[in-house]
C-alpha cells in the first residue's frame, strides 16, 4: 500500500525545520531587491547536509544569485574548501560577495565566475568537484546534467534546484519550455546507467544522483 501523502502542514514544518540567521536572511533580502528567487530554507539545509556528509573540497554551482545557496553549501564544505560559482550577472555575484563576507568566508574559499554557465563549464577540471549544484537557466539542464557528469570525480552528486517546477513537472498537461526541459531532465537521470537518483520533496523539488564508483579494473 502506498503511504498517505505529507499534509500541508508537515510540509511547512519539515521544510523551515533548520532556521536561517541573519546573514541568510540579509541575502534573501538582496534577492528581492534584484528580483532572483533563492532556494528555501528546506533545500539549504539539505545542501548543507550534502556537503557536509561528502567532506566537499570542491563544488561548482550554475545560478550564484545573491549567495543564499552559496552561504549553505560553504557552510557544510570541509574549512578549506573552495566554492565555484558560475553567474551571467555580475551584478548578482556582486551582491553574493557580500552574502560570503557577511557570513565570514574568507575571499579565497570563493571564485566567483561571471559568464554564461554553458560557456564557463567546459574550462573546469574534469572529475574534480565533489557535488555540481544547478539552479540557473531552467532550458539548460539536459546541457548541465552532461556537463556536471564531466565535473564530478566517482562518488559525487549532482543537484538540481526545481525539479518539481511549481507543481508543473508531475502535470503532464503543462507544456511550456522550462517545464518540458526539466521533466526530460528527470527522465533522463533515472535512466542514466551509473547514476544512483532520488527525487527529493523539498522546497521546488531537488533532484539529486549520486555518480557511482567505478570498479576497479583487474
Ligand atoms: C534562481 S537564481 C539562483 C539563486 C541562487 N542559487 C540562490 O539560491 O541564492 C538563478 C540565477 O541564475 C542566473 N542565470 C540564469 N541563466 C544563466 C546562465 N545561462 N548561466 C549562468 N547563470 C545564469 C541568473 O542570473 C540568476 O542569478
């Protein structure tokens, strides 16, 4: 039998679970001053978690924002550990640097890179980074999916922000572009051979795969 969906209630109580503090809260507040929508509260604390359980040294991010997702993900990296963050709008990046400063990342542990992330992703190292997280041009995941393939070394995980696309995906009559690219995109990681998919209910909907270890060859 299948189980009894989560009420709304437990939806919002499971969601906004981990607090956000007032650096998070001032990112937030740079978001809507430019318009960007960062991820939820419940998707942070998931990357966080992530990174955290990965010991990430490395991890490219597509869509910087203002930093809200930045802040989580640096905040669950091992201390060393350096965040890449690819944004078309320097302006957002901008307003991201001051997200990082305000939380206390030292400058070094960050590069922002400005540029369109299907230009700027071919020039990273190949099986370098420990998770890929995409949350810019909805249209570009399938080109992310195989980019971050490229990027993450065995055993990494890739995460994409709105994978439930306001409730549109699970709705096969909502056809416009975004939706369709995202839902080929959650086709396409289930059938992936070598990935390990789950589809997980927070916020917009995360999707995460896990790149599997290789074995090793006698
Ligand atoms: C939803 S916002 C990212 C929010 C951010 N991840 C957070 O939670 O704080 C999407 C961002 O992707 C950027 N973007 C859109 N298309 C892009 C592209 N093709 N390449 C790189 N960045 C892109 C936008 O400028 C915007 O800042």
């Amino acid at each position: 039998m299948a189980p009894t969906p989560i009420n709304a209630t437990s939806w919002t109580f499971a969601d906004t679970y981990v607090d956000e503090d007032d650096v998070l809260v001032a990112a937030r507040a740079r978001a809507e001053e430019v318009g960007v929508v960062p991820i939820g509260a419940g998707t942070g604390a998931t990357l966080r978690f992530l990174s955290a359980v990965l010991e990430a040294r490395a991890i490219v991010e597509i869509g910087t924002g203002t930093g809200v997702s930045g802040v989580w993900l640096l905040r669950g990296m091992r201390p060393d550990g350096v965040l890449t963050t690819v944004d078309v709008e320097a302006e957002h990046q901008r307003l991201a640097r001051e997200s990082f400063k305000d939380a206390g990342i030292a400058p070094q542990r960050v590069r922002t890179i400005a540029g369109s992330a299907l230009d700027v992703l071919p020039r990273l190292t190949d099986g370098h980074y420990d998770i890929v997280f995409a949350d810019g041009d909805k249209r570009e995941y399938g080109a992310y999916l195989s980019e971050a393939l490229r990027l993450l070394r065995p055993g990494g995980v890739v995460a994409f922000d709105n994978a439930l696309w306001h409730d549109r995906v699970a709705d096969p009559a909502q056809r416009d572009d975004e939706t369709v690219a995202i839902r080929d995109l959650v086709a396409q990681v289930a059938a992936t051979e070598g990935l390990v998919p789950a589809l997980l209910p927070v916020g917009d909907g995360l999707l995460v795969a896990k790149k599997e270890w290789v074995p090793e060859s006698d």
